[in-house]
C-alpha cells in the first residue's frame, strides 16, 4: 500500500499495522512499543544538532521529540554527535522519555556501529538498532538498511517498513534541519 503516510492523521490501527512490518521485516523478537529516529544536522560544522523523533504503535509523539545540541568539539562529526546524544539521551532521567524498543539511525554501517557501542557501554544491549542510509543519487527506492548483524537489507519499495522507515527519517531529518535553521 504506497498510499501509507504518517505526515496524516493515520488511524491506530494504520500505525500498528506498520509497527509489526517492521518487526516481521527485521526479525525482532520483542513487540515493537516505541521508535525513536535519529538525524544529525549542520551547516559545514557550525550550529551542529541531533533531532530525536518518538514513535508510538498509536502516533507520532510530538511531545516527546527532542533536540541535542552538538559541542563544537563534535560539530562536524557526525558519529561523535550522535554518541554523544545517544549518551545524553539515557542517561538524562530528565527527558521522561521510555525507552525505545527500536531505534533508526540516518546513515551508514558507520553511524550504525557507533550507535550500537554506546548502547552497549550504557547497557542497553536489547535496544535493536538499524540504519537507513540513502540509494544512489538519494533515491529513496536505492535505499540501504543495515541491521547489527552486519547484513544489508533492501526490502520492497512499496512494504509498510519501508514507508514507514522513510517516513520516520524524513520526520527526523525535518525536525532537526528545521531547528538547526534556527540556531
């Protein structure tokens, strides 16, 4: 169904539906409560942030979105801004955030592996974690998923995972480059 959009208000049964696409499309044994999705934005360096968006089974949870400012030591490191937002993110009780079942971090292999070592310096090995990096001339149907075990994924364009996912870091990445924008 390529008419799925999270942009709209989407009935609870739609966003289940997508939250059990992803966990049969990736395997994940645990049912899938909460997603958070992560971007990092800046402008050659400067201004450097980490948007966090929160997903439930019943909406997006706007409430919940959080924004991480990078130090200037991280700015323009993209792997160094994210563990550094994923660090801040739990061990911050402050934030009054759940934690997620699944997190999809914008990027690579790279982006992936960092993100996996934070967790597990934290203890939080049962997080799942996946990447999203962009196709071929940022084509979304190119699209490349890398999960922990190292293998890459392309699943089809027009599955309730794959529009999700896209949804969730076009989500993430407005929300980020928009307050970026303002810093």
């Amino acid at each position: 169904n390529t008419e799925f959009s999270i942009k709209k208000d989407k009935s609870k049964k739609d966003m289940e539906l997508a939250f059990s696409s992803l966990k049969k499309e990736f395997s994940i044994s645990k049912e899938i409560k909460f997603v958070e999705s992560y971007d990092v934005s800046h402008q050659s360096g400067s201004g450097a942030v980490v948007g966090c968006v929160v997903f439930s089974k019943r909406r997006k949870e706007k409430d919940k979105y959080r924004l991480f400012n990078v130090s200037k030591k991280n700015a323009g490191n993209d792997i160094a801004s994210l563990k550094d937002a994923i660090q801040r993110r739990f061990t911050n009780s402050n934030l009054g955030l759940k934690k997620p079942d699944l997190i999809i971090v914008d990027g690579g292999k790279t982006h992936l592996k960092a993100v996996l070592e934070q967790l597990k310096e934290l203890n939080l090995k049962e997080i799942e974690v996946i990447s999203l990096s962009k196709g071929v001339r940022r084509k979304s149907k190119m699209d490349s998923i890398h999960t922990k075990d190292g293998s890459v994924i392309r699943i089809s364009m027009d599955s309730q995972a794959h529009l999700f996912l896209q949804e969730l870091r076009d989500e993430a990445h407005r929300f980020s480059l928009s307050n970026q924008k303002k810093k």
